[in-house]
C-alpha cells in the first residue's frame, strides 16, 4: 500500500505537461506529513509540496467522510473535528484552517 505514490508517480513521470508534472509531484507527496512522520521520504513541513499538503486534507477528509465497506462515513463535523486535530501533527495549521472555511 505504502507503494502507491512513488508507484503513481513513476507512472506520470516524464510528461512535458505542467498538469501532468503537478499530478506526479501530488502522487508522490499525498501521504506526507507536516511532521515528518509521512512516507515515502519523510518530508515535512514546507519540504512537502502547496499541492501535496492540500491533497492530504481533502484525502483524509474524502476517507472520512465516505463510506466503505469496513465503516460508515462519518459527519462533515465530526471529520473536521479529526482533521482539526492532526493539525500542526499531520496537516499545516494555516491549510486546515482554510478548509474549514472553504467548507459550506
């Protein structure tokens, strides 16, 4: 599983196309987190690129808030509620802040 991004990544790599380049660069920085303690290398911080560190809050908000068939989704209230609490940990501060506000 932990494969997926540099996987995606390899696949998208080599494309002249700016949305393909920002697609490869999201692929592999999704699962990073603002503390380091993400993967595949670890980044953290502003290390992690604007799009990947957006990414990874509307990915984990998208898991939260669906359903699969292992959970029910949760509220957009009790998601934000978890997300809120992985910022500064997980997220940036200033990004989940700016989410929930985006939020309707």
């Amino acid at each position: 599983m932990k494969k997926h991004t540099e996987i995606g990544a390899e696949i998208l790599s080599g494309s002249h196309s700016s949305v393909m380049q920002l697609a490869e660069t999201i692929s592999l920085t999704h699962q990073e987190r603002w503390n380091g303690s993400g993967y595949p290398n670890h980044l953290k911080s502003e290390e992690v690129s604007q799009a990947g560190r957006i990414v990874a809050i509307c990915a984990v908000f998208d898991a939260l808030t669906s359903k699969r068939y292992y959970k029910e989704a949760f509220s957009i209230e009790k998601s934000m509620e978890i997300i809120e609490q992985g910022s500064g940990k997980d997220f940036e501060p200033r990004l989940v802040e700016a989410f929930k506000q985006a939020l309707p």
